[in-house]
C-alpha cells in the first residue's frame, strides 16, 4: 500500500528574499528580483542582467571554517535545509537519523570553485589546486554536506537533470517516503550559475536574454521575450509520511501525490515538437495522482521566457488539457526570480505549496503584448486570489529531461 506524503518544512534563498516569507511577499506582489549583472565584468558579456542573491551570509547558519570547504551552491543548500527543518519543528537525532534521507538536485555544482581552481592550475600549477576541489565542485555534495550538517543517515542522493534537478529530486524523494525506504526526506535542488563560462556557455548558446533592461528581461508567453535570466538559489522541502507527521503534531502545508517523468530523445537543449515530452510527463503525474485533468486549478509553468520553451509547453498544455485548458490559471515565477536551473523546480514546489496554503496564485510578470502561438491565461501582472485544491508544476531540462510534480490542498 502507498504511503501518503505531505510536506511539513520550507526553507528557500532566492533572488526575492534570503527566507521563505520574504520570497513568497514578493512574489505575490510581482516584485522582480532580477537587476544588473554585479557579480561578473558585465563589460565581457551580452548579457547585462541577472537574478541574484542579495545580502546572503552563510555565517548566519553555520560557522566561517565550515562554509569555506564549500561551493556557493551547497552553502544555499545547507542555509534552506536548516531553515526548512526549523519550520517543520523537526530534530533529527541519534534514534531517527537513519529514517530521514536527502535528495537533492543540482543542474551543473560548483562552477565557480571549478573556475576559480583552474585558473590557480594555470597560474601556478597542480599544487596550487585546493585539495577540496573535487569535494566542493560536485553536483552531489549539497546532498553530502547536508546529510553531514543535519545527521540525516537514510538514503543520500542527487539528482542531475539540467534545468529539472529540483524538481526531479523531490519526485524521486516522495517515491522513497511512498515505498517506506523512510519516514522523512530533506529534498529539493541548488544552483550558484552566476559564473564567467556558464555566462559565456549560455551567451553562445543564444539561450540567454540581451535586453540591458531588468525590469522586462525575463517576460515569459509575451511575444517579444528573446531568452531566459540567469538566476541563483536554492529551495528544500521536508517530505514526511502522513501518520509520522500526525504523530509528532506536524503543521502539514500540503500533500504531494504525482510525479511524472519523460525523455524527449530529441535534441540537446530543444524540445520535442509541440512539448510531446512535456505532455507525457503531466499525463503520467495526472495518472499517478489518480486524478483528471479537470482537477486541477493552477499550473506553475516551467516558463523560461524562451521563444521554444514557452510556444512548446504551451502546446503541451493544450494536449494535456484539452479545451479545459482555457480555463486554466497559469503563471511562471521565473518572470520574478529568473532561472535557477537546477534549483528553478525545488522554489517553484514552494510556490505551488504556497499557492494551495494561501489561496494566492502569482503572476507571471512584464506580460505586455500576446502571442498568438501562447493563448491561454498566464494571470498577468498581477496575483489573484483563488482557492486551489491541486496544483500542477512542470520542470523541463536541456537533454530532453521533462518533470511534473502535483500537489494537493491536505484533508
């Protein structure tokens, strides 16, 4: 018999806030946190904006010594882990520990200690390499140093699925707590892209957005959008099994019951014609969920401001959904807080928890003029009050990797 899965914990640093609190303030009230490109020489890029974080000092969580041993990334992972476990009231100790796993994504770790140590190889040659520069550059060691930060000693994984990590992570997280491989999972994805060669990756790849201007960027389904923004962060949530969190008096923000997942084996970083893939990953979320698609009250849109990505999810969206897809509210965060790759499906699950808890759907902001090949409802410009029973959220990577996650209102 299936487990039921809620989630009890949310912590988050992101562009819009360095909590959840604060991050889910500014979302609702379309507050962009995208602005000038200050953590590279914007003078060496087309690109002159990006979503980063402001003000985050790891110190407020743990010790100085610790945090040098790690990438920027792990550093956000394990500051929203130790919020997320502060929300959800949660100890782990000596007698639980081997029951609470971690499970978490990210799309390319440590880009910048990977830089930073080879310039020093360059310059000075191999001794000059830090000895934790295989430790704090792979992708898994968020997942590492969090299982080490907290004690948490059940299963420790990573999922690496480009721009649908985060989500991913928690997808495989809840089939662990479903099958009863554990009673609880620290889940989620971290991203600190904000680097030379992934700027200068992503220029190349005419992938990211040249409008100078941040407060229009990132403008997801609008006709004019020309790429996404980069952006940086980290989201985690705390996935427990019903009756454990019953037992220990829990605050429970929602249940997550569906997850579906697909590969296009189409191309490198396109879509498959008309989101084919990203069809197939709702149909096998909405099937999991053992619900119809008429269930559903909001879509949080992969959204990446992208010309493919949001004519083709729209596509997919029309295929799932039918004619019932016109009377869908859908919206992509990432018109707020860019893109955070890996970390991008781990907040927007926040957002949607967030959207079910408050009655709130966010808007997809700097939607100005309609595209004829995106028509459906993508709440523009501002937030709406609704209450959501079931909200579906899609994460879709480069490499064809597509991921849905549905969560419900908990009764």
């Amino acid at each position: 018999m299936k487990k039921r899965v809620v989630i009890t914990g949310l912590g988050c640093v992101t562009p819009l806030g360095n909590n959840v609190d604060t991050t889910w303030s500014n979302i609702t009230k379309g507050v962009s946190g995208i602005g000038e490109l200050t953590k590279r020489d914007a003078d060496k890029f087309p690109v002159k904006v990006a979503a980063e974080l402001k003000d985050f000092d790891i110190t407020q969580h743990i010790p100085a010594k610790d945090a040098r041993k790690m990438d920027l990334f792990t550093q956000y992972a394990v500051a929203s882990t130790l919020m997320a476990l502060q929300d959800a009231n949660y100890e782990i100790t000596d007698e639980n520990a081997h029951r609470i796993g971690v499970w978490i994504g990210s799309g390319i770790g440590g880009m910048d200690t990977h830089e930073q140590q080879f310039r020093n190889f360059e310059k000075k040659g191999y001794k000059r390499v830090s000895p934790f520069f295989i430790p704090m550059m792979i992708p898994d060691m968020a997942s590492g140093q969090v299982s080490i930060v907290t004690g948490a000693k059940g299963i420790n994984s990573c999922t690496v699925t480009a721009c649908a990590s985060g989500a991913n992570s928690i997808g495989d997280a809840f089939k662990a707590v479903q099958r009863g491989d554990v009673d609880a999972m620290i889940a989620g994805g971290a991203e600190s892209p904000i680097t030379d060669l992934a700027l200068a990756g992503f220029c190349t790849a005419k992938a990211l957005s040249f409008n100078p201007d941040p407060k229009t960027a990132s403008r997801p389904f609008d006709k004019n959008r020309d790429g996404f923004v980069m952006g940086e962060g980290a989201g985690i949530l705390i996935l427990e099994e019903l009756e454990h969190a019953l037992a220990r008096g829990a605050k429970i923000y929602g249940e997550i019951v569906g997850y579906g997942a697909t590969g296009d084996a189409y191309h490198i970083t396109s879509p498959s014609p008309e989101g084919e893939g990203g069809a197939r990953a709702m149909k096998q979320a909405l099937q999991d969920a053992g619900i119809t698609p008429e269930d559903i009250d909001y879509i949080n849109a992969h959204g990446t401001s992208t010309q493919l990505n949001d004519k083709f999810e729209t596509q997919a969206i029309k295929s799932t959904f039918g004619e019932y897809a016109k009377q869908l509210h859908i919206s992509s965060t990432k018109s707020m807080t860019g893109h955070l790759l890996g970390a991008a499906g781990a907040v927007e699950a926040i957002f949607s928890l967030k959207a079910i808890k408050e009655g709130i759907i966010p808007p997809t902001i700097n939607y100005e003029t309609s595209d004829e090949e995106c028509d459906l409802n993508y709440v523009p410009n501002e937030a709406i009050k609704k209450e959501v029973d079931y909200v579906l959220s899609n994460s879709l990577g480069f490499g064809g990797h597509n991921a849905t996650l549905i969560f419900k209102k908990y009764e």
